[in-house]
C-alpha cells in the first residue's frame, strides 16, 4: 500500500540554522504530496504542496520539490525561527475519488534561540 | 469562513460513560474525516465521509465507536462505553473534492479517567 517515511525526530536547531527534514513515499502511480504542520495545541494546517514532478512547493519561507526519481519531498528552510517549533507531517494523497492524506509519523522540531 | 469547529475543546470523563464529539465542517466541503491522535499511536484516520456517506471506516478501533454525518454540515463521533485507552486528541478535518488539501480543527482533547 502507500506509505509515507519521514525523519525521525526530535530535532532541536538554533535559531538561524538550515532546515531539513527528510520525506520519502512509496505509491503507485502520482500522487500529490504535502507539508502539514501543527503548532502546540492546535490542529494541523497545510504549509505547501506539489501536484506532478519537479514541481516546488513553498510557503512561509520553506520549500519541497517533488522528486520522482527519487521519490522523495524533502523539506527545507534557510534560517529557521523559534515561531517554527512545531510537528511537520509529511503526506500524500490521490485526488479526484479518493481524498484520503496519507501521513508520515511526523517530526517534532524545537528552535532554540 | 470560520473553518471546521469542534465541541467540546476538552472532555473529561469516567471510564463507561458516553462520550459525543462534534464537528462542523467548512461549507461546501464534502468529505469529512476523523483522526485521532495519541504520544504512542500519532496520527490514526478512524473514518471519512464523502456527501455523508461513510466511505471507509476501516480505522475505527473497535464497535464501542461509531460516527454519523445526518446533514452536510454536522458530523458525530460517539464512544459507547468510553476507556482510559481512549484518551486523546480527536480531530475532524473537511476537504473539497479535487483539492486534496484538509482543513483540520483545532480538535477535541479527551481524558477518560
């Protein structure tokens, strides 16, 4: 079946560093892929996706391109802030019939200043 | 829009009461999903809806859950008798067919006691 991998975390930068969290997905055929995140006590919200190959997704200063060679979505930031503490969640899903995200278990990140 | 509601935002009970969880989805939206999420389990899909009909239930733990969607704009997740082992964060999340993008709510906090 489909599935989602993605790093294991926690992962505690400073504040300033380079980001990355990586993503992999085993499906058949092209899904879409997305970048959820949770902030402390809230639900989850859509940070950015990719809909075909190559595609870059990006939002608030993070990005991800869709690799289907490599069939990974790897997250990235420059220079992170303590406002992206969070839980990232790597997902994918099949449009136009089957809504269903698939998730990755997710990955706690905490920023220290 | 005020985005997908839930009620009540925390819940504490006894173990063998009855527990109600609701959802409002965003208008429009036709398909509705219920996660729940725990430190040791992450996140689990226990059931979606695609125009209040339910589409897949196959992650519902166990017959003392059950969930309804009467109309389109009010979905129920019900435990009957509740467990300590039921303790969570109940989220509902709605999507529109096409997008694949979920929006989630702010979820439910559940302590059976």
């Amino acid at each position: 079946g489909d599935s989602v991998t993605q790093m294991e975390g926690p992962v505690t930068l400073s504040e300033e560093a380079f980001l990355t969290i990586n993503c992999t997905y085993t499906a058949t055929g092209y899904p879409s892929l997305f970048w959820y995140v949770q902030y402390p006590g809230e639900g989850l919200q859509l940070l950015l996706k990719a809909t075909k190959a190559d595609d870059k997704g990006s939002n608030k200063g993070f990005e991800a391109t869709y690799r289907k060679e490599t069939t990974s979505f790897h997250l990235e930031k420059g220079s992170v802030q303590v406002s992206d503490s969070a839980v990232y969640f790597c997902a994918l899903s099949f449009n136009f019939g089957n809504e269903k995200l698939t998730f990755g278990t997710g990955t706690r990140l905490t920023i220290i200043p | 829009d005020a985005g997908v509601i839930q009620s009540p935002r925390h819940e504490v009970t006894e173990m063998g009461q009855e527990v109600t969880l609701r959802c409002k989805p965003i208008s429009g939206h036709d398909y509705l999903f219920w996660y729940r999420q725990t430190m040791m389990r992450g996140l689990e899909l226990l059931i979606y809806f695609n125009n209040n009909v339910p589409i897949d239930d196959s992650g519902m733990p166990e017959d003392r859950f059950s969930a309804k969607m009467p109309n389109a704009s009010f979905s129920t997740l019900k435990i009957q008798p509740s467990e300590p082992r039921d303790s969570a964060v109940y989220f509902c999340a709605s999507s529109l067919s096409g997008g694949g993008i979920q929006y989630f709510g702010a979820g439910t906090r559940l302590s059976v006691l």
